[in-house]
C-alpha cells in the first residue's frame, strides 16, 4: 500500500513540475501572472515533498503494532 501511495505521489510531483514549465515557457504570460499561478503549485508540491518523505520513512521504519508511527521523532520542521 505504502509503494502505491509512494508512486503516485511521484506522478503528482512529476505533474506538478511540467505544469510548472509549461507556465515558466508561456512567452504571453507576465511574471506577476506566472507568480500568482505558479505559488498555489509550488505550495502542493511542498506538501507532496513533505507527504512523500513520511511515507519513505514509515516505509522504512514501519511502526510496531499499537504503537504511534514515530514521524514526529524524525522531522525537524514541527
């Protein structure tokens, strides 16, 4: 369950980046206008990064039954 949730995370990533390209290339758009479609992606992607590392993680450190997953522990941005 975790490798499909991994992949498809990717795909999103992968997703997000050639729409990001795509709007950095669009010669009729102004810089304003590519920043203000360009910020509500790179906030999904943030999150996405964040998402993927926890489950790369979990993957490789799943937790004990009944136990709490121990993301807290490893994550220095909370």
């Amino acid at each position: 369950m975790i490798d499909n949730s991994i992949r498809h995370i990717k795909n999103a990533i992968a997703d997000l980046d050639k729409e990001m390209e795509n709007i950095v290339m669009n010669l009729t758009l102004s810089l304003k206008e590519k920043d203000n479609l360009m910020l509500p992606i790179l906030l999904e992607k943030k999150v996405l990064k964040q998402t993927l590392e926890d489950l790369e993680y979990l993957k490789a450190n799943p937790p004990a039954p009944d136990q709490p997953c121990g993301i807290s522990k490893y994550r220095t941005d909370t």
